[in-house]
C-alpha cells in the first residue's frame, strides 16, 4: 500500500518507520528542508531505540523515502496520516489546532482518487469531523473519507509499542474506510492484536481518557506516597501490594516526582478543558494537573531541606534531567522546575545524562554538564536523582559518598535500598518511606 505521513515529528517519524517495515510503501512528507535532507542522509533527530537501523532498513529496501514534495507524496497515497504537533495553545490549555487544519487544507488540494486522511496527532473531541469540512470546502470534488487512530507509545519503547500494541484504535464511519485501514494494519492483525473499530469522537476520546487515567494513576500514588512517608508505611510495599490486584495492576504505580513529558501534561489540560467547554467539567483530571505541578515544587523543597534549606554556593550532583530513561525529551520534566530553582537559590549545579545534554543546554543554562556520575560527585555537598537511567542503579555507594564533600542523597525514583545508602554513609532521603 502507499502510504504517506505528513510530519517527521516523533509520532510521524515512528510510524512511518515501523508501517515501511509492515511491507507498506511510506512517504515522509515534512515542512522543513533541514529535516528532510538529515534523513534522507540516514540521520535520526530523535534518539529512540532501534528506529536508526529500522529506518536504514526500510529505505534501503526502497520502501521508505522523505520528501519536501508534498503534492506528488498526497497524490499517490491510499491514505494520507496528519501527523504534525498539536501543543498547548498559549494562556487556554487547549491544544493548537493550526498545524492539523493548515495539513487537511493542503492534503485538499492534492487528493488524487478515493483516500482516507487518517489523524493520529492527538486532537479534541470533534476535530476530525472538523478535517472533513475543511478538505470538503477546500476541495468539493475530492473523494475522501477521515479516520481518527490515535497512537499510544511510550518513548524509549516506541518500536515496540506500535509493532505489539495493546490494542490499535480507529475510528470510522464506514465500511470503505474500514476497509481501507484493514488493509494497512493486517500485519498486526495477523497477529492477533486487537483493533477496535469504533466512530470519530469515541476513538478521540479514548486517547484523552487513558492518557488522563494513566496520569491519574501516577498522581494517586504520589500522595500515597505523600501519606506513607507521615504514617511511618513503605510506598514500594504498599504499590507492589496493591498492583497485585489485577484490577489495578502494577504499571504506573512508581511514585515519583511528578511526570512529565509531551503527552500528559498537554493531554490532560486539553480534556480538563473540553469538559469545561462541555459545561461537564472533570475534576478528578483538574486536581491531577494542579497536584502534578504542586509535585515538582515540593521536590525542590525537598532537596532544600536535606542540605540544611541553604544551597548557596554549595555544589550539587543532578542525576538524570530527561522527564524518564532511553530518551533525549526534556518536555515538563520535572528536572525544569527543579534544577533552575537550586540554581536561582545560588546552588552550582552539575549534571549527568546519558542523552538529555543535546536539549538540556539550552534548557538549563547556568549549570555543568559532566560525563559521568562519579566526577559529577566530587567534592559535591549532595547528590539528586531525578531519572531512573539504568546507568544511575549499580553505582558504588561507598565509592561516591567517599568522593563528596558532604554524603547527602535525594533519590526521587526509589532506585537505592535506604539501609544500604545509609550504611554507606549517606544522609538519605527518598520517596514516600
Ligand atoms: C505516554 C503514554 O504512556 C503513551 O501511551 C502516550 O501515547 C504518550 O504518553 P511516554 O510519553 O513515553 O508515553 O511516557 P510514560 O512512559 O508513559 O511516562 C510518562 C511520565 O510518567 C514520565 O515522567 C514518568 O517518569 C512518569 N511515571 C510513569 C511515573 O512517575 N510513575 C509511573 O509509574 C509511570
């Protein structure tokens, strides 16, 4: 089949990847001449494990290619994937629909024979019915239908996610187009993944419900956590105990502090936001988001506490900025509060991380970035761990404790065992025990 995405972004990028991989000739379409010709050199802008070599499979296989030519791209294509950023629009917590509506307005006018134009950027309750009109006015004559097929992947795990889904969502409203996305998702049908076809709006809100649920789940544990650190109780105890019920199930039950990235922070203020709108406001997602951005502050006063609430001109050690482990996004992760409120609070800040320096430096100007844990700790007067890398699990508590200035831990990911960070040496403190 041919298939084109249009936008090289993160969830463009990857399931044009993987869908080449299906045996499905893609076409990537993007905007930008600098990301078109990096590509098509084998470069990938985002680190995500396995996609480098998937993509220099696929494209030298021929099917795969990236292009600036929009029109012939569209054209061609038995289904054309929107797949460009819908960020938080400014001052509203809605998400920007400019790019989505500005790429049906111009697939309009390239359409050539019966195609679906399938969304998979995440967009409220409504939008793709709204792509309908706006290629239907664009162009009257065009032969289209929508399809609405949200993604779920988790960054550091995409390939994985997308080729063995927990479920693909598509929504329809009629049986040609269901045909239609059928065909391109056989692959993962023959193996028995599960495909809900269902209409527009309820595939739009599917998206919006589980990643506010997720983020729910976190927050609900946070405070647990919260509560188990006055009552004297274990938070990891207490999560495995709990998530051994199946209803509940152990995923998303790590206290931490706080999530962050791309996907929760904006998929969360937009449905708080279409339940404003809807006069059916949802509270519980309200109080997810206040709690969530309460989270980071407190773990800055955390760390204040630990070093005596006086950071001036002390050195600290930040172990990981990344929002979570085997990426390079810094989107809201909870090391931007953080970090730049212990260096507004005077404190010298040096930090390690595997992939995050790319955009960390501008991000986080005003701190120092080191190679490796154990230099970034010398003479350090106390030490944060802010992602879970596997890099930051082995390291030699004794050895380190032995090269700081002052052996204090903040271990907001739970990766160290108290007893023995205290034996050895350290004054500690984690999260919710
Ligand atoms: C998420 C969703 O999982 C995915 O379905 C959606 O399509 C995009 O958003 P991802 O952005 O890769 O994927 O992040 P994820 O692994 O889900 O983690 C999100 C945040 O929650 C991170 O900051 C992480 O540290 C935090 N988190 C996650 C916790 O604090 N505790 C947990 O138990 C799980």
């Amino acid at each position: 089949m041919q298939l084109t995405m249009i936008g090289t972004g993160y969830v463009g990028l990857v399931s044009g990847v993987c869908f080449s991989d299906f045996g499905h000739d893609v076409t990537c379409v993007d905007k930008l001449p600098a990301k078109i010709e990096a590509l098509n050199r084998g470069d990938v802008p985002i680190y995500e494990p396995g996609l480098q070599d998937m993509m220099a499979k696929n494209v030298a296989k021929k099917r795969l290619n990236f292009t600036l030519d929009f029109e012939t791209a569209v054209g061609n294509a038995e289904a054309v994937f929107i797949a460009v950023g819908t960020p938080t629009r400014r001052g509203d917590g809605h998400a920007d629909l400019t790019y989505v509506y500005a790429a049906a307005r111009e697939i309009a006018r390239s359409l050539k024979g019966y195609t679906v134009v399938v969304t998979k950027s995440t967009v409220p309750v409504g939008t793709n019915r709204e792509v309908a009109r706006v290629i239907r006015a664009e162009n009257p004559d065009a032969d289209f239908d929508v399809s609405s097929n949200p993604e779920f992947l988790r960054e550091g795990a995409a390939i994985e996610d997308f080729m063995r889904p927990d479920r693909v969502v598509v929504g329809i409203e009629n049986d040609r187009a269901r045909g239609v996305m059928a065909k391109i998702y056989r692959p993962l049908a023959l193996r028995e993944a599960p495909i809900v076809y269902t209409d527009l709006e309820s595939a739009e809100m599917i998206k919006y419900a589980a990643n506010a649920f997720l983020a729910t789940k976190i927050t609900f544990i946070n405070e647990i956590a919260n509560l188990c650190e006055k009552v004297g109780a274990d938070i990891q105890s207490v999560s495995k105990g709990m998530g051994m019920d199946q209803r509940i199930g152990s995923k998303f039950l790590h206290a931490g502090p706080g999530y962050g990235e791309s996907c929760f922070p904006k998929d969360t203020k937009a449905l708080a936001r279409i339940g404003q709108e809807h006069a059916s406001p949802v509270k519980i997602v309200e109080q997810v988001i206040a709690i969530n951005e309460d989270r980071k502050r407190q773990m800055t006063d955390r760390i204040m506490y630990l070093c005596g609430d006086k950071v001036a001109g002390k050195k600290i050690a930040v172990l990981g900025v990344t929002f979570k482990p085997n990426t390079d996004d810094m989107r809201d992760s909870p090391s931007l509060t953080i970090v730049p409120a212990l260096v507004g609070a005077g404190a010298d800040v040096h930090v390690v991380d595997p992939q995050g320096r790319k955009e960390g430096e501008e991000l986080l100007p005003s701190v120092t970035w080191i190679e490796d844990a154990y230099t970034a700790v010398q003479g350090a007067d106390a030490v944060v761990v802010l992602t879970e890398w596997n890099e930051f699990r082995a390291l030699d508590l004794v050895k380190m404790s032995g090269l700081m200035n002052d052996a204090k831990m903040a271990d907001l990911r739970n990766i160290y065992d108290p007893a023995e960070a205290r034996a050895a040496g350290f004054e500690y403190v984690s999260i919710g025990r």
